[in-house]
C-alpha cells in the first residue's frame, strides 16, 4: 500500500488508527463535505476509510472487524484494494467478517431497528458516513475500500441520550491493532 488517505469519523478514531487521518466528522453530510475539500488540494491512490459501525449480522460482537464489500445503495469497495486490504489483516493475524455496510443518519438505537435493517437490506453493519466517503471518491476517480470495527453488537441497546458503551475500550484496541496492520511498512 503507497501514499493512501485514511478518513475517520471521530477524534478518538483517529487516536486509535494512530498515524495521520483525516478526521471527517459524523454524519455523511461532514464526511462528504470533508472528502471534497481533501480531494481537492491533491488525489491519493486510494481512501481508507476506518471506522468504528454497530453490528446487525447475528454474532458480531464488539471489538469484531469487517471488510467492508461495499454500501447498501451505494458503490462496491474497490476490489483490488479490498483484497489488499484482506492480506494485511491476515498478515496481521486479525480475524474479520466481510460484508457490505449500511450508512444511516442516525444511530439505530434499538435491537429490533438493527434486526429490520439486517433483514432489509442484508448488511453486516450500520456506520454513519462510509457511502458519502465512497460516492465523493467515487466522483473524483478515487478507489475507496473499508474497514470497521463494532462497536455495538446487533443486541445492544444504545441508551438516548448516549452515554459511556462499556464496549467502546474493546472496539477501539481492535480498530488500533487494524491501523497498525494498515500501516506502512516501516512507518
């Protein structure tokens, strides 16, 4: 892997990749926003885009890391670089799941949201910005390819308004030990 562009959502996820990311902010409109602008001032071979994401697929389990194949309703990851990708973990010794992701608005707070949404649309996890992270790469010819770590498993029912996720400590070790694999050699 060469002079890729990591993007994050959140300053803690940047904390954890470690490295230099681009933190995009939550939600899609940011992440959209925040990509554009990046895109602009030069064009990296491919965007990694790194996160955490809340399970839907039955087994998942806080602290798990998935491939991303692609988003619901939106582009494929980009084959060659999600091969790469798969390589790397392996490498690393890090088990994963592949599956394609659902980008909400919103958290799914609820067991029974995560359930219809799985049962909609087949995804193995929901994560808030991935879709508008590939589409704006997308428009600039950029490959993009994903990985997430849960967070919250498809059981867990997130508390309104959000408070500490005993999970989050797990999720975060693991979204470390992908940035890691990730990385550079020698860097």
């Amino acid at each position: 892997m060469t002079d890729e562009l990591w993007l994050v959502a959140l300053t803690m996820e940047a904390l954890a990749v470690g490295g230099h990311p681009v933190e995009t902010g939550v939600g899609p409109r940011r992440a959209a926003r925040t990509v554009r602008r990046h895109l602009r001032a030069g064009t990296p071979d491919v965007v990694l885009n790194l996160g955490l994401g809340g399970g839907l697929a039955p087994g998942l389990r806080a602290g798990d890391v998935v491939l991303v194949t692609g988003w619901v309703d939106g582009p494929p990851s980009h084959p060659g670089w999600t091969r790469a990708l798969s390589r790397r973990l392996e490498r690393a010794g890090l088990r994963y799941t592949e599956g394609p992701a659902l980008t909400v608005g919103r958290p799914l707070w609820q067991p029974q949201q995560k359930h219809e949404a799985r049962e909609r649309t087949g995804a193995a996890l929901c994560e808030m910005e991935g879709r508008a992270v590939a589409e704006a790469c997308g428009a600039a010819g950029v490959p993009v390819a994903a990985v997430r770590v849960v967070l919250d498993p498809a059981d867990r029912r997130l508390e309104r308004p959000p408070g500490p996720l005993p999970e989050l400590p797990r999720a975060l070790a693991a979204l470390r030990q992908v940035g890691r694999a990730l990385r550079p050699e020698g860097a």
